[in-house]
C-alpha cells in the first residue's frame, strides 16, 4: 500500500489580512471579562488571554473560593 499525498484546496483570497474581529485596530478590545474554573492550568491560560488582548496593564483580578463540597459528589 502507497502513500498517497494530501491535496488541500488552495486559501481563499486576502489571507495577510487581520482577522475581522482585529480590523477595528488594537483598541478594538477594550473590557473583557474572563472567567476560570479554579484549576490551575485554566487560572493561567485566563491571564494569557487577558495578554494576549493587550489588557494585561489594566488587570484586575477577582478570586472567589466556594465552600469545601459545595457542589454535589457523585461517585460511580
């Protein structure tokens, strides 16, 4: 059995281009609000975005902690 190669169809047109949520320029994004789950992985890929935005100089962070089994434990 050969390998065959992977033909892809060609990019439609005016892809150097920004995506359309960028056109606006680099204040398009002005307030975001991004919320985590409490894992610790989710918490830094939250501030990656929040980076990512240009937003990072004005963070402001809230923490809220749920009480210990606040919801339900389902065991199977």
């Amino acid at each position: 059995m050969s390998i065959r190669p992977l033909l892809l169809p060609e990019p439609p047109g005016e892809v150097d281009r920004a995506p359309e949520i960028f056109a606006g320029g680099v204040a398009a994004v002005r307030r975001a609000v991004v919320i985590g789950n409490g894992c610790a992985g989710a918490e830094n890929q939250c501030l990656g975005l929040v980076r990512a935005l240009g937003l990072a100089d004005r963070l402001t962070l809230y923490v809220s902690r749920a009480p210990p089994l606040s919801f339900p434990l389902v065991l199977l």
